[in-house]
C-alpha cells in the first residue's frame, strides 16, 4: 500500500456481525503490519443507534476476541491509533434522504484526513439491501471516478438467488457503477492455501505438463463442515448447500484448478481463463441431475456424547423441509485438457470435521508390477491440496518395504504451513481488503464470471422445484453424508479420501 495515498472504507451493516467478527479484526491486523495508508478512516454505518465512541468500544472488544495473531502492537499504541480511526453514523438505509447526512458525514472525514476522496464502500447487508443502497451512492454522486480519485464497491455473497435474479442485480450495479468499480467477494478465494493453486501448477515443471486427461484419472474437492446451521435456519433454509457453497466457492476452486495458463499473471487474464472453464462445463441433463447428484439432509445423533438436533428441529426451519445440507456430484468439462475426466465434489453441514482439500488423483501404472503389504494393487497417486485446517501438500507414492520380495508400502511427502514459523498466515478477509485498496481484482469474481455459474446450478435447482420426488436422504448428524455417496465414484478403484484433521492421515478410523 502506498502510505501517501488515503481512502476511506464505509461499511454498511457495520453494526452486524461480520464487521466484528471479520472485517474489523482484519483491518487492524494490517494496521499492525503497516499496510494501511497514513491517511485512512473507517465509517461504519448502521442502523443501530451508537455513536463514534461506543462504535470503537464495540469493535475493541471483537478485536480482543476474534483476532487470531497478536494484538494490534499493544506495545506501542497501534491499537489505539487504529480504534481512532473508527466512526460511524446511524441512519435508515432505507430512506433516501438519509443518504444527505451520510454524503456530509464522508465529506468532513474526507477533509479531516485528506483521503483525495478515494472511498470504499462494504455492503456487509442482506441481499435485499444491496439495490437500495448502490442506487441512493450513486443519487449523491458517490459513485463517480474523477481523474484524481477512485469509487469501489465490495459485494457480498450471496451474489444473487438463481440466474435471473444475478443478471438483474448485475444490469442493476451496472446502471450505477461500472465493472472495475464492483468487487463480488467470495472469502475462499483470499485463503493463501487456494492462491498457492496457481503457483503449484504454474511455477513448477513436474506438475503442469502431467496436469490433463493423459494422466489425472479424477478430481475431487470436499468441503465439510462440523457445525450445523447455527442459528441461520430463516436464511438457510431459503438457500440450502448448492447455493450457499457449490454456486460460488466450490467452483471457484474447480476453476483455479482446471483453468488454462494465463499469459501473464494480472486480474484480467486470471479471469479470463477463469471464465472459460465456467463456460466448459458440460450442461446438466435431467437424467444427470437424477444419477450424478445425491443431496442429503444431516439427522439428529450423538456426537461425542452429545446429542445434536436434525436439521429439520434446528429453529426457523421448516418441519418439512426438503433443503439440502449436503450435496456431492459428479461433472465434466468439456474442452481440450479435461474431455473425460470426471470431477467430484461435495459438501456439507454436521460432517465428521471441519475440512476442505482438493484430491488429483492420477491414472495408475498400465502394468500391476508390484502389489501392496496387504496383497492388493498399488492405488494411483495422489496429490492432496488442503485449504484447511493443517493447510499445506501432500504427495503420496509407493515404497518398497525393506526385506525380501518386492512389497509396496504407500507413503507421503508432505509440506505444512506451519512449518514456516516466522512467516504471517494472513486471514483471508485482510488479503481480500488489502487487494481492493489497491485495485487488484485476481481474486473476485466477475459478473459474467457469476451468471456463467449460475447458468450452470439453475438447471439443477429448477430440477429439484419441478420433481420433488427426487430422493432426498437423511444422514446421521457426525457422518461423511449419505451412505450411497461413495457410489457416486464410478470405477473399482475410485473412492473418496476421508480426510482427518492432520493432513498426512486419511482412514474412516482416523482420530476426529
């Protein structure tokens, strides 16, 4: 950052908890790395009646919770510095005359801290909200780049219910800002472990020219999560895993994986290819959605010696409802790299762990030479990619078995973050800011990037709305989903990785 620019950062919903738990933390971690401007000021606005300094107070105490690494430089009042750096103001987003006050409000902090009235505003609100309050910015002229100053927008997830509504909250943003101004967050992409996609493949000699369908056998990515929908059911319930997870993460992740070298390393080629493979995915048949996607609903069990409730008890859900809390699936892209390979993923709520990788599993060796301990054939290799937790890479190959004959013992290679114990892990939440700041857009989404994979989901949430006898299976709450899920992976030596929490370990018996 350079610290002779300013900007000012609105945050709108600021009074919510993503602005506590996240986006504060988040600011003052950079702060405490010296990767804020000089000139920089945070306006939060709410409708929640408070003023700067219980504003501050409320964001001291959710730092002091929620910031992973060491407090802001206590030390040498950084801490302070940047708490008096908050402000807000309390208005009804709603009413378009309230935006007056807010225009001032920016103005007087503009002039107090020279920002060159470069602005940043964070729509950390429901969906709903977002129309409303793009279109009163742009009333007010808040929404206009001048030749010495710049206007951006952070969107928040999730970008839209189904096809239609994205195109038309896009045609919507775009009546008020233009496409470089608009930044669609999606907080999987911040993770370092899922930037280190791109440097695996591209950097290195030994994985690119092995990384197509002469050679990778499948693809799966799993993201599992322990928890249930903890307290969110008004909203879940409404939206289900396919949107809250396939629509947006899972894909972004399918897309940094099988995605085309960019020729050169900037926003624009890195979305471009991006949205190629967006538009490689094979549309779903009915027959597809019927055979290739299993959807799952967690169910009341004992984990660990407690009892945890079945969604459909969890409150604000309906007593009937046919919301997915798991989805696995299997599709294909068709272009030059991937024609054949199959990719699956799944996700889900009250899983064993909270987990998410990506398994290459490469095409075995044309010729059984050589046979396990236990006297079945060596399994492909396999390169595991974890997001989180223990993130790093794993490698796993076969090794003779010292002693007589020619036994096979598989074994890993494996790299751990943690091992780089003078290097920062940044949350992905302070990437995510710390690139809008300077106007690197690599890792947001583009609106054609969101239709195209909405284009891809619609067939499969119309499926489910025109035959809702479509098998919905209950899974005990602590389990990895419904138990024909590993029917999904065709093939007498495909299965799924189960994943522990260490990295290196993969059994059903593994520690939890």
């Amino acid at each position: 950052m350079n610290n002779n620019s300013g900007l000012i950062l609105v945050i709108f919903g600021a009074s919510g908890d993503l602005t506590v738990r996240k986006l504060i933390p988040a600011l003052c971690d950079l702060k405490n790395q010296n990767l804020l401007p000089e000139r920089f000021a945070v306006l939060g606005v709410g409708r929640t009646d408070m003023d700067d300094n219980g504003f501050r107070v409320k964001m001291k105490e959710g730092i002091g919770h929620f910031l992973a690494n060491m407090p802001c430089g206590v030390q040498d009042n950084r801490q302070e510095e940047f708490l008096q750096k908050l402000h807000y103001i309390s208005i009804n987003t709603s009413e378009k005359n309230d935006y007056n006050l807010l225009k001032q409000r920016i103005t007087e902090l503009n002039n107090n801290y020279q920002t060159n009235e470069n602005y940043l505003f964070y729509l950390a609100t429901p969906p709903n909200m977002y129309e409303v309050i793009v279109n009163n910015l742009g009333l007010q002229g808040l929404n206009r780049d001048t030749q010495t100053s710049w206007k951006r927008i952070i969107i928040e997830k999730p970008f839209g219910y189904d096809l239609t509504s994205a195109k038309k909250l896009n045609h919507k943003l775009l009546k008020v800002f233009h496409e470089d101004q608009i930044y669609r967050i999606d907080h999987y992409l911040g993770k370092e472990t899922v930037q280190n996609i791109l440097v695996t493949r591209f950097s290195n000699g030994i994985f690119e020219p092995l990384w197509n369908r002469n050679y990778i056998d499948h693809i799966e990515i799993t993201s599992a999560e322990s928890i249930g929908i903890e307290n969110r059911g008004r909203y879940y319930d409404h939206v289900g895993a396919i949107r809250d997870m396939v629509q947006n993460h899972l894909l972004q992740i399918v897309a940094l994986v099988a995605m085309e070298p960019p020729a050169v390393a900037d926003a624009k080629s890195i979305r471009n290819e991006t949205l190629k493979v967006f538009q490689s995915l094979r549309p779903l048949t009915t027959l597809d959605i019927e055979n290739n996607i299993i959807r799952g609903q967690y169910l009341a069990s004992t984990i660990r010696g407690e009892k945890v409730l079945g969604y459909r008890d969890e409150p604000n859900v309906e007593t009937c409802s046919k919301t997915e809390t798991f989805v696995a699936m299997k599709f294909y892209i068709d272009n030059w790299r991937w024609s054949g390979v199959p990719f699956y993923i799944r996700t889900g709520k009250r899983l064993p762990i909270r987990v998410m990788e990506i398994v290459i599993h490469f095409k075995p060796s044309p010729h059984v030479l050589f046979i396990k301990e236990t006297g079945t054939a060596m399994t492909s290799n396999q390169l595991v990619i974890r997001i989180q937790p223990d993130e790093g890479i794993l490698l796993k190959f076969g090794m003779k078995v010292p002693g007589a004959g020619f036994k096979v013992q598989e074994v890993g290679m494996d790299f751990h973050y943690s091992q780089l114990s003078e290097v920062h892990l940044p949350e992905a939440y302070e990437r995510l800011l710390l690139d809008c700041m300077l106007g690197d857009a690599t890792l947001y989404s583009r609106g054609d990037a969101v239709e195209a994979t909405w284009a891809f989901i619609n067939p499969i949430l119309n499926t489910w709305k025109e035959k809702p006898d479509i098998k919905l299976y209950g899974y005990p709450a602590g389990t990895w989903g419904p138990e024909n899920t590993d029917q999904l992976i065709d093939g007498l030596e495909r299965s799924w990785r189960y994943p522990c929490k260490n990295l290196s370990s993969d059994s059903n018996y593994c520690e939890l």
